[in-house]
C-alpha cells in the first residue's frame, strides 16, 4: 500500500456557521469541520464486513508495554466489524475490539497471559501533521480495562510525540488525555480527566476529538473544549514533540500501568478486579467504535 504522509498548513478555528459548508459527500453524517480549510483526509465508517488492511495494520503478540495483561492477535475474536444496526445508536457499521480470556496462551517471545485482546493503527498507511482527528466511540462498564484512541509519531519516542485523544480505565464518569514528549513522556505533567455532566458517561456514544496545530494541541468531548496544550506548556518540560507525522491508533488493553495507579488492585491481575475477568469470561466487554476521520489540508503532501 502507497505511503500517504500529509503535511498541513497552519489551521485556525472556523465559525459555526461556515463550518457547514466543507463538504465530504463520500461519507454520511460527517462531524462539523473546525479548522480553515480542512478537508477529510482520512476515513474508516467500518460499513463493510471486515476491518479494511489497505487502512489498518493488526499489532500481533510481540508488543508489549506497560504491564498490560493481555496479547494482542490478530483474530476475529479480538477484531471484527458488525453490519449496520447491529449496534443501538451507531450510524453505521462498528468496528469492534474485544478482550477474551484464553488461560495461559503463550506468545512466541515465551510471555503466558490469560487474556488476548485487538490493536490496529495506521502507521506507512496514513500518517499526517496537524488536523483534526475524530471517533465517535462506545465504552463498557468494566473497571481496569483500558481502550484507548491517539496518536503516535512515527520515530523514537518520546521524542517524535505521542498524542492520547482518549484514554479509559473502567471508571465511567471519566476519561483522560495526554501528551508525551522529550522531556514529558511516562508521568508527563501534560494530562488532564474530564468529567461527563449528569446524566451520561462513557457507556454512551461520544466523539473524542484533537485539533492540532503548531502552537497548540486542543481535546474536545462532543464538541466541548476539555483541554488545552500549548507550544508554551511543553517547552517548560522539553522540546515540543508536535512538528512530525502521526499515525492513528485504536487498542483495547487490559489492566496494567494506567488502571493500577487509579484502582491499585493487584489480584487476580494488576489494575484488573475478577468482576471484570467474569465480564470478559461472558463476552460482555468491548469497544465500540462507529467512525473515524481526520481533516486537514493536502498542502505540503
């Protein structure tokens, strides 16, 4: 598959009213564009009958980070798209990243887990700098798991950037967003929670969204501005890791680093209660995601 890297222009925030008027007639329903001149650039509405690889790599059971508890593989057990009206409230088709027990499944490197689960991204297939990336996305209510949707620069990290647009771990009134760099990465102090009003939390639909630019990184929940990083923020730390091309990632992971430092349960696994295990025992849990996209510009490709 042709490497498509795309570069933008500076992209400034456009008016309510002239954002109806950036088109993407390939697409049904798409999200109101906020920056000057964005384009859709990149899309996945997940209305076939199975995940798209001219779009998507599958990460496989040799990557491992952050003490998670699972493996991830590439199976339709972790990783499968549902057909339109399969779930309440998509628009279309869902892509669907499952966790699944598996006692003692032994990757190649000779780790044994009992959980594998899905992790896709996009890297040497669509990668871009500054724009608008945004998933309308479905969480469950299981306490120590850990989905996530972000970005990530194609080089050494930290130093090529990393961009969390959403992070969960099982608490459903909340989820996080962060940003990594050189001088910022693992307890960086560029990370915010933001809290769902009354009434809702991430058990319902939601678009988690960033709009970034040279000079600033902004998180928006449904529209709403949650966060705000700036160049200014980052370079109180280290160099601002935000100039480069990322790729997108969607994972579902388990337990581990994030989910023990906000529950510090240890038994039966690290950040991961046995009412959870149960719930993926029973196929209760997944992510749920309707749509991705990303606009910008093509200036500079």
């Amino acid at each position: 598959m042709r490497f498509a890297r795309v570069t933008l222009a500076f992209l400034g925030l456009l008016s309510a009213a002239s954002c109806q008027n950036v088109p993407a007639p390939e697409y049904s329903k798409p999200v109101a564009k906020d920056l000057q001149g964005s384009e859709l650039l990149f899309a996945d509405e997940f209305n076939s009958d199975q995940l798209d690889r001219s779009k998507w790599n599958v990460v496989g059971p040799e990557f491992w980070v952050n003490n998670e508890q699972q493996a991830y593989i590439d199976a339709p057990e972790t990783i499968h798209v549902l057909p339109v009206g399969s779930v309440e409230g998509a628009d279309g088709g869902v892509l669907v990243l499952q966790p699944n027990y598996r006692k003692d499944y032994k990757t190649p490197s000779g780790r044994t887990v009992d959980f594998v689960s899905g992790r896709i991204n996009s890297r040497d297939k669509f990668e871009f700098t500054y724009g608008r990336a945004a998933a309308r996305i479905k969480m469950p209510d299981a306490v120590g798991v850990w989905p996530a949707f972000w970005l990530l620069g194609n080089g050494k990290w930290p130093e090529t950037g990393e961009i969390d647009i959403m992070e969960y771990v099982g608490e459903a009134d909340w989820t996080g967003v962060a940003l990594h760099g050189d001088g910022y990465a693992g307890e960086t102090p560029l990370v915010d929670k933001q809290f769902f009003a009354p009434g809702t939390d991430a058990t319902a639909w939601h678009e988690y969204a960033v709009e970034w630019t040279p000079e600033q990184i902004l998180f928006k929940v449904d529209g709403r501005l949650t966060y705000r990083a700036t160049r200014t923020m980052a370079e109180h730390y280290g160099k601002w890791s935000f100039d480069t091309p990322k790729f997108v990632i969607l994972n579902f992971a388990l337990g581990g680093a994030y989910p023990y430092k906000t529950n510090g349960i240890e038994e039966p696994y690290s950040g991961l209660p046995a009412s959870t295990v149960e719930q993926i025992k029973q196929g209760e849990i997944a992510m749920y995601v309707d749509w991705i996209r990303v606009y910008g510009s093509h200036q500079g490709q």
